[in-house]
C-alpha cells in the first residue's frame, strides 16, 4: 500500500501543477486535502511521506490561490443555444438542411465555450 500512497501522491502533485486556474481544483480539495495530510502524518517510509507533504503543499498552494469558489455549471442545453445560434443568423443566411451540420458543430463548440467558462471574444470568432 505504501507504494501505491507513494504514487498517487506523485500523480496528484504533478496534476496539481497542471491546473491553470485555480477554482477548476476546489471540487477535488475536500478529499485529497484529508487523505494527503494522513498519509503525510501516517506513512512510515519516509520516503512516501516526503513525497505526500510535497503534493499536499502543492494542493494547500491552490486552495489559497482559489478566489473564488467553482460555480457548479448547470448542462448545457444543446437545442437552445442551436436556437439561439439560428435566431442570430442574418435573414441572408437563414438554416437550410445544408447548413445543419455545421451549425450543430458550431452549437456544440459554443457549448463548450460556454462551460469552460470561456468568454474571450478571440476564442469565439
């Protein structure tokens, strides 16, 4: 069990690392907070316990980053934001069944947009 702590404590650190904006960690801090600062406190090789305390400063580095905590996105209803995509076509170029496809694509990226809480007008255009 030790070497598994040893490397999950590695995972969660370098993943930890990865993490850009700091909100998108606070779903996870309530569980890993605990198990870490255990395992930090319980681990006898001292190896696994040096290697604990390093990912636990590294999420307790995050947690004071967090400003503000994650809002909970509600699902993103595809159909509405294709509809509000097709309302906001010009008459010009009103939906055909040729268009379809790619006005589905564009709905989806604008749902991911939209979740990612991306709003950088750059990424939209």
């Amino acid at each position: 069990p030790t070497a598994i702590k040893r490397k999950t404590a590695v995972i969660i650190d370098n993943m930890a690392k990865l993490v850009d904006n700091p909100a998108d960690a606070s779903p996870f801090l309530p569980k890993l907070l605990p198990a870490l600062t255990r395992a930090s406190d319980e681990v006898s090789d001292p190896e696994c316990r040096q290697v604990c305390t390093r990912a636990l400063a590294t999420l307790k580095a995050i947690q004071a980053d967090i400003k503000e905590p994650a809002v909970p996105v509600a699902p993103i209803d595809l159909n509405m934001v294709l509809n509000a995509l097709k309302t906001s076509l010009p008459s010009t170029i009103q939906p055909c069944r040729a268009n379809a496809p790619a006005l589905q694509y564009i709905a989806q990226l604008c749902s991911a947009l939209i979740v990612s809480h991306n709003f950088d007008l750059g990424e939209w255009s």
